[in-house]
C-alpha cells in the first residue's frame, strides 16, 4: 500500500446502479478474462477487486474454494447478491489503499481499474495481494479506439449528465440504447470496419436489450473514466514481476490482461 495514496471517496452513483441493474452474462465475462477460464479458478483462493453487485462472484462461487470481493460503494448490495454462496466473502475497501494481510492464488479486477482515482496505484496494490506464482487479470477501458468517448462522451458527462437525476438518467439510456439499434442492424451489418466501435457493436447484436442498456448506462453513469494506453497494461505486467504475460484487445475498446507473478 503506498502511504501517498489518498483514499478515494464514495461514489453513490455506482450503489444506484447496481441496486437496479446487473449483467449476469457468463460468456462476457469469460471473454474479458481471456485466455483464462473459470476452470482456471477451481479449488482457488480469490479476490475481486471491484465485485460491484457481486455478479462476477456468483460466476466463480461454484469453482473457487474461497473468494473475498471487494468494494468501496456496494458493497451491502454484493452480499446480498451472494447470500446463497457460502464460499463468498463480501468486504469494503478502497483497492487502492486496501492491505488485506493475506495473498490469493488469483487476483482479478474486470472493468474498475479505470474508474479509479489512480489506475496505476490500484494496479500495484492488488497485484500485492497475488501470491508468488499466483495469476493477475485484469480488463479496462482502452485509450486506443475510444477517441469519441474521451473526447465527445465524457466532455458531456461533465456540462449534462452529472447533474441529472439517476431515475431520468436511466430513462435517457433507454433511449439511446434503443435507438442504437437502428444504425447496429443496418449499416453496420455491412463490412464497414472503419465506422467507429465497429467491432464493439458485434457484441451490442448478442446481448439483451437490459444488458446493454446497462452497458450505456455505465458509460453515462461513471463518476470519472481513464482511458487506459497498452503500453501502460505493458508497464503494469512488467516481465521482471511477471511471466505468461497476455494483453490483448477486446473488440477495439478495450485491454484484457493477465500474468503470473514471478
């Protein structure tokens, strides 16, 4: 834990969001641990850095044999989400600044490191918690290929969407979300690979209707996003700390990584 690093402060955004929402899609999260599987968690000691609602815990409560999840803002909302897994332990913490006193055999964050104050300070802090020849994985938000949401989205985030309130929100993501899906099932269903998030929108045609309006609603919902550069996941799973390293691209917006601690 690094004494410099200031605690972060509650986000009441991302309690409103996950009393009211939450994406159970197994074949997603697969995906993001890539080339990890969940079989890779069976008779493991876990940590979530980040559970949120608890819905990644409940995917590997019937593999793991012990998992602690972590998270400073919903915390209440993770354990009761998984009451019925007794292998589950839900704490809160900023993962920055938490010190567990115990290492894991697998230390995962999927989708939270960017929306930290210092990606790189909460990086570095949970790879403490994995155990010498335990495995890393993380997934976030990339710098590359994400110029319109970094530039457009999180510009208006700032002058509309923060102001407004959480229940209208959610309406207004409805309304995007539907209205997505005229260009998704029309032009980009031809191969027009250079239109923006082109790749990204294969995956908007296989989930739900809920699940990605969820998916808008994060982006139009969180507090404050860091798009994240490769060559930062490279310095994060450095090879002097790390082997078997893996980075790769998910669908053009985004960095899904792994390694095992030397």
């Amino acid at each position: 834990m690094n004494p410099k690093t200031k605690m972060q402060k509650k986000q009441y955004e991302w309690e409103w969001q996950w009393n009211n929402a939450r994406n159970d899609s197994k074949w997603l999260f697969t995906e993001w641990i890539y080339p990890n599987n969940l079989e890779d968690f069976r008779g493991k000691e876990v940590l979530d850095c980040g559970c949120g609602g608890g819905q990644h815990l409940n995917l590997i409560a019937p593999y793991c044999k012990a998992a602690v999840g972590v998270d400073l803002n919903s915390g209440s909302i993770a354990r009761r989400n998984n009451r019925h897994n007794r292998n589950i332990k839900i704490m809160e913490g900023d993962i920055a600044k938490i010190n567990l006193g115990k290492k894991f055999d697998t230390v995962y964050s999927i989708g939270v490191l960017h929306h930290t104050d210092n990606p790189t300070a909460s990086f570095n802090n949970i790879a403490k918690h994995a155990k010498k020849r335990g495995k890393v994985i993380v997934w976030v938000y990339s710098f590359e290929g994400n110029l319109l949401n970094r530039v457009f989205l999180e510009s208006f985030k700032k002058i509309f969407f923060f102001w407004i309130n959480k229940k209208i929100l959610w309406i207004f993501s409805n309304f995007i979300t539907g209205a997505l899906y005229v260009p998704i099932f029309t032009v980009y269903l031809l191969p027009l690979r250079f239109l923006p998030f082109y790749e990204y929108f294969q995956n908007f045609r296989k989930l739900s209707f809920k699940e990605n309006n969820l998916n808008v609603f994060d982006k139009l919902n969180a507090p404050q996003t860091f798009f994240i550069k490769k060559s930062v996941v490279g310095m994060w799973f450095n090879p002097k700390k790390f082997r078997d390293v893996h980075i790769s691209p998910y669908r053009g917006v985004s960095w899904r990584a792994s390694g095992t601690k030397k």
